[in-house]
C-alpha cells in the first residue's frame, strides 16, 4: 500500500494500526499523545523534502500559531510531499498547479469537505511564496470553496414533471400511504 493512501479494501483492524501507527509517530516526534487522526499511512520519515517540511514548521512556531494548527498544517503538508514525491517531483521550486490538482483529487476521493487541507495548502504556499521557493503564488490556483463535488448529484429544482412522477409512486393501499394527510400535504406543496 502506498505511503499516504489508504485502499477501499482495507479491513477495519488495518484501518486502526494505521490511526496508531499516526498516534505512536507524532508521540515519538512531539511527546504528546493526539488521537484524532484521519486513516492514512503516516508520512515517511524522510520524503526528500523533509528540510523545507522542518523549516515550514520552524516558521509556524516563529509566526505564533496555536499548536494544534501547526499539527494539522504538519500532517497535511507531509501528505502533499508525499503525493509530489510519488509524483516525481525532485525540487520544491518545480511544484505547479498540476501537483496541486493531482493532490486535491486524492484527498476529495476519500470525502468531499476538505476545508483544512486546502487552508494548510494555502498556508504553505504563502511560506513558499514568501521564503522565495517558489517562482509564483499558488495559493491563486486553490479552489475558492471548501465544499468540493457536494450535491453535484442532487437536482436544485424539482420540475413539475417530477413531483407529479413522485405523487403517482405514492402506493395508496398501503396504510402510511392511504392517509389523506400525507399524499394531500404533498399535493399541496406542488
């Protein structure tokens, strides 16, 4: 199974030595227990990119962020260094838009809300940015919304057509069926 990822076959006692393979990891680099791990593999000791990770951290610290912020932006940006590296990537200053895409559609294929990895992401690439790493501010190339294919599949709208093809699968010899109070509401909100 590859670093960062977690197949749909997994088997429920996997997907608990991967939580405490995370906890024992973070134990063993901060000496604080944090049990709140989403199922991934935990990050590689060492990514290749493992210097620009300690020195985002490092700037973290220095820019005062709560400790349990830097946790999340550590993890997250490990998973994104992970995902470069798997994708080839050699050089920090090589990261564009199609790593971050690639990176994206991993982690929305898993859930569609994924409000604190694109604000880690930000967050990181401000660092990036600002510390001269990266030749352009990717931050502009993150989706705006936190909520990603969400009700995609849900109509806004219901037409009439719809409603009236709902009313007519309304099994009226059915007891919850037959009470005039339920099909009439439904009626009437047409």
């Amino acid at each position: 199974m590859p670093t960062g990822t977690v197949s749909e076959k997994t088997t429920r006692y996997q997907r608990t030595a991967l939580r405490a393979m995370n906890v024992l990891e973070h134990f063993s680099r901060t000496g604080k227990i944090h049990i709140r791990f989403p199922v991934v593999s935990p990050p590689p000791m060492d990514s290749g990119f493992s210097a620009v990770l300690k020195s985002f951290v490092c700037w973290l610290h220095e820019s005062d962020h709560a400790a349990s912020t830097i946790h999340v932006h550590e993890r997250v940006v490990a998973r994104f260094l992970d995902s470069v590296v798997s994708q080839g990537l050699k050089e920090i200053s090589s990261v564009n838009t199609g790593h971050v895409s690639t990176f994206i559609l991993e982690i929305t294929a898993h859930r569609g809300k994924v409000s604190y990895e694109l604000n880690s992401l930000r967050v990181f690439f401000r660092y990036l940015y600002q510390e001269e790493l990266i030749p352009e501010d990717l931050i502009l190339f993150l989706p705006a919304t936190n909520r990603l294919s969400i009700l995609e599949h849900l109509p806004s709208i219901w037409g009439a057509g719809d409603v009236e093809a709902i009313l007519r699968c309304i099994d009226r010899g059915n007891p919850v069926g037959s009470f005039l109070r339920n099909y009439s509401t439904a009626e009437g909100n047409r």
